[in-house]
C-alpha cells in the first residue's frame, strides 16, 4: 500500500498478527508501520480500514480511541477515510536519545460497536536532519616552535545525534602549510582526527596558527559542523636583541637641564618571555668621561643628562651600547650614538587661536574670514622670528592682518560632498638654529545645503518586458542617488504624464514614490504594442526642490502564443484535403504544397516543415523550409493508387507550437490509357446494358475533346512568340505583358490562400482570377495547360485564355 494525501507519499512495510481472545469477543492485531521522522502535519501514514479491514461507511458512526505511549497525541484518525495521519512532527531523536538500530511508537487503538482493540508499532526511521557538533567550538594546542615534525596530536571528535550513514563519516582541515589531519576509526564504529605536524613552527613568523576542523556526515544531503583550532606556539631563545638603528646621530642643546631625556633606545627580541626581557649597558669602548656626562637606563634604555652640558668643552659624545637578553643561553646586540651639542635656541614658538566660527555652511563665499590667530616666540633675534602655515591642499589661505595677526580666510568653493570636515591645523616654526616649532589645530564642519541634482546611474533605461505579463509585475528598480544629507537627499520618483495611442502612461505603468520600483498595470500583447517611451522624474525635498528625470524605453518581447495557421492548401477545419494527380507523373514533379504563417515575430514565426505520416516514404519528399511536395520516383504498378500525407508546420518557438493538415492523394490513369484498355476486353452481348452505353458515349466525349484540346494547343503555340532560352515556359504560369514567368513554387501574391487557390486549381487546368485586378494599363494573360488525368470535365481540360483590366470590388472566376 502507499501512503498519501497532504504529504509526499511514503514506502512502509506491514505485518499484521492477529490474537483473538474468545471471552471479550474482539479481536486484536498489531500493526507495524515505518516512516521518517519530521514528517509534515497533515501527511497520511496508512489507511488502518483497509489494513484492519474495517467498514469505512460505518467508521464515522463508531467511536474510535486511540492512546499513545507517552504525553503528547502524535496521531489522529480520520473517521470519514479511515486514515492515520500525523497531528504533530516526531523528532526520532527525542523518541530514542540512545542512539540504536531502531526506534518504535507504540499505539493502542480501540473501536467501539463492537468493541475492538489494536496494537500499533510505529518504527520512526531517521533522516539526516542533525548536523555533526563538537562539544567545544574552541580547541586549544600549546606546541613548541622546537617540536619535531610528524608530531602527533589528539582532537576532540564530532558528535551526530542521527545513526547509521547519517553519523559522522570524515574530517576536513582548513588549508595549512603546517598541519595536516589523520582521520581514525573507533571500535564502536566512531570516528575521531589526529593533527600532526608536517612543517616545522617558527613563533617570531607566526605566534597563532588559526585552523578550523570540519565534521562530514554521511547522509544523501550531507552536513557538517566545524570547530576552531588554535595553536600557540611556544617561544625559544632563538633570536638576538636587535635595536631600531645600527646608529644614531643626536644633536642636543647645551645647558639642557639635568635628567633631561637625550635619546630613548629601543632593542627588540623576537622571543618572549624572559627570552625578550632586554638589559642596556656600555660597552667597553664608551669613555669614562661620556659616562660622566649621560646617564643609561639599564631596564628602558633611555640616555638621559647626568652633568652640565658646555658646548664650548665638548662638542660631540661617542658611546657604544649593549643590549642583551635574559634567556638562559642569553644573546646580544649592540649599537653607536654620536651626541652633538648645539647652541641653544630653548623657547618654541607660541600660537594662540583667538576666534573661529564651525559649523560654516558649505556655499560661504571665497575670502570670507573663519578664524584670527595670533603668534609670538620668547626667543629674540633670529630665534624669535617666527613663520606660521598650514597644509597647502587644504581650501582656506592666511592673511597677515596685523603684527603677529593673522586671519583664515576660504580661498576656493567648497563641498560638503567631497569633504564634510576640515582638521586644520596652524604650524609655527622659528629661525633658530636648529628650528624649533609647535602646532596647533582646528576642527571645521560643513552644514549642507541642496546643491546637488538627483542623479540616475543611466541617462536611458531599455528596459525588456517578456508579453503576457501579470498585471502589477516588478519591471526594474530605477534608482537616482543624491549625495546631500537630510531632507535634501530625501527623494521622491513619478511618472512624466504623456498619452500613448490616447491613453495615459498611468493607466499603463505606475512607479513607487519611494524606492524607484516601475511595475506594469496591464498585460501586454507584443502583436498589438511593441515599445513604450516615456520619462521619469526623481525629485529631493530640499528649499527649493532639484529633479532630474531618465528616459525609459520599454521594449515588449515577443512570446510563442500563437500557432501556425495553414493557408495552404485550402480546407475547413479539420476536414482532409483531397487532390489527383496522375499516376504518369514524373519524378520532381509538384504535387502540392504547403503553406503556413505565424503571427508572432523572429524565431517564433520561422516555420520548418515535414512528414508526420506517409503511406510510402519512397514517394515524396518535402521541402522543410519552402513546404513543396514532390515526387522522389515514378509510380508502379505496386503503388497503391490512394496516397495519405500528413504535414505538420511547426515554428522555431520555445517550446515550438505545430499545426497539422491532411492531404488524400488519388492517383488515375490518363484518358486514352484507359479507353484502349476498355476495348481490350471483350463485351457480351448479354451485359451491354444502358449505362454501359452510357459509357462508351462518354468516352467518346472525352477523345472529341481531347483531340479539340490538342488541336487548339497546337494552334496557339504557332501563335506565340519562341521564348528564350534563358526562361523557359513553365507547365502553370502567369504571364504578364513584361514576359515576366512565375512558376507554381513561387509566391504570386502577399495572399498565402489565394496562392493555394492558384496552386489547386491550376493543377487541375484551371484558372483562379482574385480581384480587384492591377491598375489600367497593366494587362495580365493567365493562360493553362490541361493535364492528361483522363478526367471527363470539359472546364478542365479546354484551354482558356483571360485578359485583366481595371475594375472595382473583389471576387474570382474560373474556366
């Protein structure tokens, strides 16, 4: 049995055992049933009256119990069909948190009137639906930089709740250079990675190696969980201290106050710990007299004035310092310092910022005063004179306004789009030798102003809409952007009010004020419109307002909606086409041909066509691109005189759209044939009947008028001019007074059904005239030659000959 409605159906297997029990009278059987576990409410498990064999029509009037083992109702019964279904998901992994083989339900169902009672064993088999997790999300490895490669190092494995193929099948390591993974297998089946080292560690490259651990189960649709790895490497006294600079030049000015800092040395050690710890010291070669005068740090580094500095005894200090480190194997490195002692210039430059105005609005005009600052230098002569400025690409100039004045003015437009905040900073610097110098800076704020238009990505949308579209669809999202702030980037899009073919584009598309969002209100038809062009405007909310609009360019794309039609050849709906030809016909001949059209455009309209059935493959061929029926060979005598021929049109569409026409073909034996054939038999005398008379007068009908035929034939091609021999006269033609031939495989008119109409009739020796016919002046002569179909017609076998002049009004004629 299967299991349906409301729910994928699911494959289960049934066992049905049947204890009776004579005193209660009832009957009790227990019911095994499989199904996967996060079934969807509503999905049917089994049909219990047809597996207990109870009475679905009395099912309703009974009263059904069924109690499950545990709190909550997992199922319920449907009284009017008698099926099982599910009232509430079961997760397999609360039923069986153990993870084991199986895990069953167990229900017990009672049915009244009369009373029965069942045992259901309901097995809930497990889907891939936990992800594999680890206990920790965060495992951490110390290893030192020293260990040996190969190492091998334990991780905590994966849990799944899920069993079987679902568990964890395998690890994945991020990529590393240094790491790599051995997947192990437990005797209870789990499955657990070792790390292990392929390169070796170097702390001072890389202190922290980040890896993550991914856990793969087995299941159709597999899953995982990951895990982060972090390895410390452990430091080793493997590299020297190093400082900054293998020398130092350092000028210091005389009488700089004891204790003042000369220089700040700085040696760095790529280890750590006590590897990195550093000690300063003077080397050997620093003189007694230089460590009188500066003061070494021995924990910082730092040189510092011990004594007087007099730049008229020394003028330069040469010294050697050592730094070494405190690792038990202890390294060191060490570096030069030439101090030159300068003649003083001990005050810096002062600059004091007395007034400024922030925020300014960004349209201030050019040379419109932001700030005044005043300088001064306690210093005199040279040393006192002081210069101040500040960053050349900066939009504001100083202006000297006074002695040690100076003004900030704005000396170029600016623009809070580009630059929203100006840092200025006033830069003063005297002329001592060497210069000393100080700075101090100013934070300027730009409010906005609505000096900016809506701008659009595109100045011009096209924008292809597919034909057939539901009415209210999402055509795109023209979206303009505003670089102002507030209200003046806050932007509002609508529809430029036009009329196409007298109606309003707002009754054909609407544009969400808000975001841009263009959607179309009807359906459009690509055979009736085509393109649509029109304008959108985006407008911000700024005093006063600035739009921009975009041109958009709808361009509607054709669909595969409309079938061929067959026009040719001619025949009510669903009626067979019926045609003769004669059985003499030789190979290549026209026999017919097929004509469809397709209103929709482009590839949609391409139509190819081709047999769909034939009674002798043998005999014709069809052209699949122009619809011409030939012959590929000359009847026998085998060939069955009634012919079927099933063309299907077909368009070039996705997915392509046919139509279909049935032409029956007779064949007959010429005239003369089937006379001398007639008069070969031999006639009693007591079968010479009437209608046989009959006969034999109408016979010789017809040979009266087959030798008038040929008769006035031969008269008129004495009449007619020799034709060249670059065009030579076709069997059906129409002739015009330009000696223009069109043969029967050509198109005369635009007219598809007219042109079958000529093909039809001309095959039978007759002529189809549509009218009106050309303007005056313009004579046609459609003239036809009979074929010898041994047809008894008078009309379709004598030759006629037709002059076209101008009239009004439309019809055909025939002879």
């Amino acid at each position: 049995m299967e299991a349906h409605r409301r729910g994928q159906p699911w494959r289960r297997y049934v066992s049905v055992f049947l204890l009776f029990s004579a005193a209660l009278n009832t009957v009790s059987a227990v019911t095994h049933y499989s199904i996967p576990e996060e079934m969807e409410e509503g999905s049917v498990v089994a049909n219990l009256a047809a597996d207990l064999g109870l009475d679905v029509n009395t099912l309703s009037k009974r009263e059904i119990r069924l109690d499950v083992v545990g709190n909550k109702k997992y199922l319920q019964i449907n009284k009017d069909t008698g099926e099982l279904y599910i009232l509430e998901k079961m997760d397999r992994e609360l039923f069986c948190p153990i993870k084991t083989a199986t895990c069953f339900l167990k229900l017990d169902v009672t049915i009244e009137n009369p009373i029965r009672m069942f045992n259901i064993e309901l097995e809930i088999m497990d889907i891939n639906d936990n992800a594999p997790h680890f206990r920790r999300d965060k495992m951490y490895l110390d290893i030192s930089e020293s260990t040996a490669i190969g190492e091998r190092f334990s991780l905590n494995n994966a849990i799944d709740p899920d069993v079987g193929d679902n568990s964890v099948k395998t690890y994945h390591l991020s990529e590393s250079d240094h790491f790599t993974i051995e997947i192990q297998t437990g005797r209870d089946g789990s499955k657990f990675a070792d790390l292990i080292l392929q390169t070796a560690l170097d702390r001072e490259q890389q202190e922290v190696h980040h890896l993550i651990l991914t856990a793969v189960d087995g299941g159709v649709q597999a899953r995982s969980g990951t895990a982060n790895i972090i390895v410390r490497v452990l430091d080793t006294n493997d590299n020297a201290p190093k400082f900054d600079k293998e020398s130092y030049n350092i000028e210091i000015m005389e009488n700089s106050p004891i204790g003042s800092l000369v220089v700040k040395l700085n040696a760095t050690d790529l280890d750590e710990g006590t590897n990195s710890k550093i000690v300063y010291s003077y080397s050997l070669y620093t003189s007694e007299k230089t460590q009188e005068t500066f003061s070494l740090n021995p924990n910082n580094g730092e040189i510092t004035v011990k004594e007087m500095i007099n730049y008229e005894d020394y003028r330069i200090y040469d010294m050697e310092v050592i730094a070494t480190d405190k690792g038990s194997n202890y390294l060191s490195g060490q570096c030069k310092i030439t101090i030159l002692v300068t003649d003083m210039n001990d005050n810096h430059p002062e600059i004091s910022i007395k007034s400024y105005q922030s925020p300014i609005k960004e349209d201030t005009a050019v040379d419109t005063v932001i700030a005044v600052v005043s300088v001064g230098d306690k210093d005199s002569g040279e040393n006192g004179i002081v210069n101040i400025h500040i960053a050349d690409e900066l939009p504001f100039a100083l202006r000297e306004s006074s002695d040690n004045y100076y003004e900030l003015v704005v000396s170029e437009p600016l623009d809070r789009e580009k630059v929203p905040e100006y840092d200025i900073t006033f830069t003063v610097t005297d002329r001592g030798s060497p210069p000393l110098s100080d700075n101090e800076t100013m934070t300027l704020e730009l409010l906005d102003v609505n000096d900016n238009v809506p701008q659009f990505p595109q100045s011009f949308y096209t924008i292809p809409v597919m034909e057939n579209n539901a009415p209210g669809a999402l055509l795109s999202s023209l979206t303009a952007f505003d670089p102002d702030l507030h209200e003046n980037q806050y932007l509002v899009y609508f529809i430029i009010e036009k009329e196409i073919v007298n109606t309003s584009i707002s009754m054909l598309f609407s544009i969400n004020p808000e975001n841009g969002n263009l959607y179309a209100l009807k359906t459009f038809d690509y055979e009736i419109e085509k393109e649509f062009l029109f304008h959108i405007e985006a407008r911000d909310s700024g005093v006063p307002p600035l739009s921009s609009n975009v041109t958009v360019h709808i361009i509607i794309v054709d669909q595969n909606d409309n079938y061929p039609v067959i026009v040719s050849p001619w025949r009510v709906h669903g009626s067979v086409v019926e045609d003769k030809i004669p059985r003499s016909t030789d190979k290549g001949s026209l026999v017919s041909k097929v004509i469809a059209i397709d209103t929709d455009s482009v590839q949609n309209s391409r139509i190819t066509y081709q047999f769909l059935q034939v009674t002798d493959a043998t005999l014709f061929s069809l052209d699949q691109y122009n619809g011409d029926i030939r012959t590929m060979r000359m009847f026998s005598y085998r060939d069955p005189r009634h012919q079927r021929l099933v063309v299907i049109a077909k368009d070039n569409g996705e997915p392509a759209l046919s139509a279909t026409v049935t032409i029956k073909l007779s064949t007959v034996e010429p005239a003369v044939k089937a006379y001398s054939d007639m008069t070969e038999v031999p006639l009693e005398y007591d079968i010479f009947s009437d209608l046989n008379l009959y006969l034999v007068i109408g016979l010789g009908s017809v040979s009266f008028l087959l030798l008038i035929t040929v008769l006035v034939t031969c008269v008129l091609k004495c009449q007619k001019p020799m034709p060249s021999k670059a065009a030579p006269p076709s069997r059906n033609s129409v002739i015009s007074e330009r000696n223009s031939t069109i043969a029967d495989s050509t198109l005369v008119s635009n007219d598809a059904y007219w042109y079958s109409m000529f093909l039809a009739e001309t095959r039978k020796g007759k002529l189809v005239v549509r009218q009106p016919v050309p303007k005056a002046g313009s004579r046609y002569i459609v003239s036809s030659l009979p074929r010898s179909t041994g047809l008894t017609e008078t009309s379709d076998s004598a030759a006629s000959t037709l002059q076209g002049s101008t009239t009004t009004g439309s019809g055909s004629s025939s002879s």
